[in-house]
C-alpha cells in the first residue's frame, strides 16, 4: 500500500515535472519577446528625447526669428502669426512627446514585473525538481 502510494506520488511529481519544463518552455519564449520590448522600448525613448531635443532647438529658432522680424508691416504682422502657430503646434508636439515618454516608462515597469513573475515560475521550478529528486529516493523500495 505505502509503495503504491509512493508510486502514485511519483507519477504525480513526473506529471508535474513535465508540465514545469513546458512552462519553462513558455518562460523561454516570453524572455526573449521581453528582452526585444526592452530594447525596442530604450530604442524608442531614445528617439523621442532626440525628437524633444530637436523641437525645442527650433521652437527656439522660431522664438528668436520672431524677434527679429520687428516692424508693422503687414508681411510682418503674417509672419508672426504663422510663427505663434508653428510654436503652439511644437508645444503640443512637446507635450505628447512627455505623454509618449511616460507610457513607455509605464511598459518598461510592466515588463519589469513579467521578468520578476518569470523568475519566480524557475525559482519554484527549481524547488519541485529537488522535491522530486528526494521523492525518487524515498520511493525505492528499501530492503
């Protein structure tokens, strides 16, 4: 009876076993998808500060080109509305680029979140495999 028992138990810890290695399977998979968001996240974070550098330079153009064009002419009095619109247009580009900027700081902390759930699905991996290797032996029969 207690061999049948221990029998049954170590089908049951082989069955949960490989049921671990397939999710290690799965975990494998997801690492590496998660890795490439990572540096797909740093590759685009990168390129929205470049673009953030890039508009404040020319908004700061557009400002001291604003400042040159003094008179009241009419051709003048254009210019510095076409100016205030192309400045409202790159504060509104600014401020989505830090809307933009935030959201991928939310996604880098849930990818964070998914490495840390995936080190612990192979820390408990870990622990089954040495519970299932002491069940072996306590599964010989003893003489």
């Amino acid at each position: 009876n207690r061999e049948q028992q221990c029998q049954k138990s170590q089908g049951n810890i082989n069955n949960f076993h490989e049921y671990l290695d397939s999710l290690d399977q799965e975990i494998a998979v997801r690492h590496k998808a998660v890795r490439k968001a990572e540096y797909d996240l740093d590759n685009a974070q990168w390129a929205l500060s470049e673009l953030e550098d890039t508009l404040a330079k020319q908004k700061q153009m557009a400002e001291d080109t604003q400042k040159l064009l003094e008179g009241d002419e009419q051709a003048v009095a254009d210019a510095r509305e076409m100016f205030a619109a192309v400045n409202k247009d790159m504060d509104q580009i600014i401020e989505q680029i830090g809307l933009a900027k935030n959201l991928l700081e939310k996604l880098r902390e849930e990818l964070s979140n998914m490495k840390k759930a995936s080190e612990a699905i192979l820390a408990s991996r870990r622990v089954v495999a040495s519970f299932s290797a002491v069940a072996s032996v306590l599964a010989e029969p003893t003489m």
